[in-house]
C-alpha cells in the first residue's frame, strides 16, 4: 500500500479550506448524519466493509500486475536458456569435428610423422594446419566454458523468478479471497435494509442528478476550481472517461466493459496514450501533486490517507470515479470522501 505523504502546506490548504466549506455546506442544506438515519449503523458498516474491499482490490491489482510482469521475465529468460542450449550444442558439435579432424591428422609423434613423412614439405604444411586447429579449439573451448557458466545463471535467475511468480499468485489469491468476503458481508448486511434504505445507500454520495450545481451555487468558491483542461492529452482522457460513464463497477477490472477505480483512470489515460500505473497508490506519484484548489479536468484526486480510491476531476466541482460493487462509473462531487492529494499526470 502507498503510504500517505503530507504535502506541501503552500497551496493545500487552500483545498482543505474548500473542502472544508463544502462540507458545511452540504451539512447547512441538510445532510443527515449517517448515525441518525434508519439503519444508520449498518450503512456505516457496509461504508466500512466497502473501504476494506477497495483496500484489498488495489492490493490484488499491484499482485496481478506483477504476476502479469514476472510471466514475462520467465519466458524471456526461458527464451535466453533455449538459445543458449543451442549455442552450446553447435559449439560442442564443433569441437568434436575438430577433435576428429586433429586425431587423424595428428595421431602420432610429429618427429616421428615427419621422417616416415614421403613429402616432408607436405606434412609441414599439415603441421600448421593442425596448430591453427589448436588454436581454434582452444578459443572454442574457452567460449563454450562461457557458454556452460551463463546457462548456469539464466537457469537460477529463471528458477527465482519461477518462485516468486508462485509466491505472486498465492498474494493474488489471497487478496482475492479478501475482496469477496469483504464483498459477501457488505451484500449481506444490504439486504437487511429495507428498500427505501438500500436505494438511499446507493445515491448517498451522489450529488443532485445532474450534479453540476454543487459548487456554482456557492459564491465563496464559485471559479476556484477550472472547468478546462491543462492540455489536449488531459482533455482525450476526460472524454474517454465520459465514454465510460454507465459501466459497471467491477473490482480488479481495467475496461473497457466495467472497471475499479484505478482501473478507470488507467483505461482513460491510456486512451490519451499515456501509461498510467496500475494502482491508486502508485498514480499517486504519477505526476506533479498540486493543491485542490488549482485542480483541473484530467486531474486524479486521489481519496483516504491510504490512497486507496481515486477518481478524475472534470471541472465544476465534480469528479467521475468508479464508486463501488453494484454501482455504475458516474459523476459525484470532489469532496465525496476525503481528499488526500491531486495529481496531474
């Protein structure tokens, strides 16, 4: 997990104080605390369990994606060993020809071979030949020596890399096994609610439909946050995750047909041809942290001390994330949850 890295107080604040206004005024036009709505308590515990879920599903996602890299580190060190087999292989068909070669050309005594010899001057031309041949198959040697001790360390790097992929799919497991206990309770503590409360659950942190009204009625923030993007690439991902608005929120999912949260965000820079990284605790440092209150469309506004959700902020006070199991990608106000910091990539 990211650890939570207080920023530079020049500039934050400035968005802690709009938060801050934010949420008076959300409290001022009526809010009622969860605790006193009916089933207030188990709201609070689904809240709970979903935040643990999220927790746990970027934890699956930085497993799966390095699962995903140590696969291809072993095929490729799986490749690196095969052609080094090969290469081994045509030297020591090489120096086996030579070997031949030397044993019947050289098999006795040179002093011996040169007075039984019937042409003395064609047998030292021979002699040089077999010197040369010496001196090829102890180059040969030496590189097939080489050879044999680079096979050796491609097989032990490809048998660590072999345990650690085995290592990374137990974690990947595991986290999984998290996220659908987790998952498993919240739905269960859901149905208990009557119905009225499960639909209030689902648009609790919606703002009024259209949404666009949060903060353009407050003058003492009207104009603090820009309704343009800071460049054509932010502006490419804001509209790719406009495309996505509707799918469905699906925990370790990267799109296009449903995604988490930093699976959205992931998916909708990459549309702009930008890699992101895979987890919200890595987009975190993705780019340049900047105060909430200089936040721009195509901004990530990453949520929790722990950075564990984050969503992209699409001017007029309003991000789109991918909230939660059960709801679709949608349009919520920036102060949903509490900020932790703001990225531009």
């Amino acid at each position: 997990m990211g650890s939570h890295r207080r920023l530079a107080s020049s500039g934050f604040d400035r968005g802690a104080v709009a938060l801050c206004l934010l949420s008076a005024t959300a409290a001022a036009l009526g809010a009622v605390p969860a605790h006193a709505a009916p089933g207030g308590a188990t709201r609070a515990e689904v809240d709970r369990l979903y935040q643990e879920a999220e927790q746990a599903t970027q934890a699956f996602d930085k497993a799966q994606e390095r699962e995903g890299t140590l696969r291809h580190e072993v095929r490729e060190a799986q490749d690196r060993i095969a052609r080094q087999q090969e290469r081994i292989n045509t030297l020591r068909e090489q120096l086996g020809s030579l070997a031949g070669a030397q044993y019947r050309s050289g098999g006795m005594d040179p002093a011996l071979a040169l007075l039984f010899s019937d042409d003395p001057g064609d047998y030292l031309d021979k002699a040089s030949t077999l010197d040369r041949i010496g001196v090829q198959q102890a180059g040969q040697l030496r590189e097939l020596q080489s050879a044999m001790r680079e096979l050796v360390g491609e097989r032990a790097e490809a048998a660590g890399k072999l345990v650690e992929l085995a290592n990374s799919r137990r974690a990947v497991a595991a986290h999984k096994r998290t996220v659908e206990a987790k998952l498993a309770t919240a739905r269960q503590l859901l149905n208990t609610l009557p119905v009225a409360d499960r639909t209030a659950f689902g648009r609790a942190s919606r703002s009024d439909g259209s949404g666009r009204a949060d903060l353009a009625d407050l003058p003492v923030l009207s104009g603090i946050f820009s309704s343009e993007a800071p460049d054509a690439r932010a502006a490419a991902a804001v509209a790719a995750a406009r495309s996505a608005l509707g799918r469905p929120y699906v925990w370790g999912a990267s799109g296009p047909s449903g995604f988490d949260c930093s699976g959205l965000m992931q998916w909708s820079y990459a549309q702009a041809g930008t890699q992101l990284p895979r987890t919200s605790q890595e987009q975190r440092f993705a780019g340049r942290q900047i105060p909430l209150s200089e936040a721009r469309p195509g901004d990530l506004v990453v949520y929790r001390s722990d950075a564990s959700h984050v969503g992209m902020y699409v001017g007029n006070g309003q991000v789109i994330h991918a909230p939660y199991p059960g709801a679709a990608v949608r349009y919520d106000p920036v102060g949903m949850m509490p900020v932790s910091s703001v990225t531009r990539p």
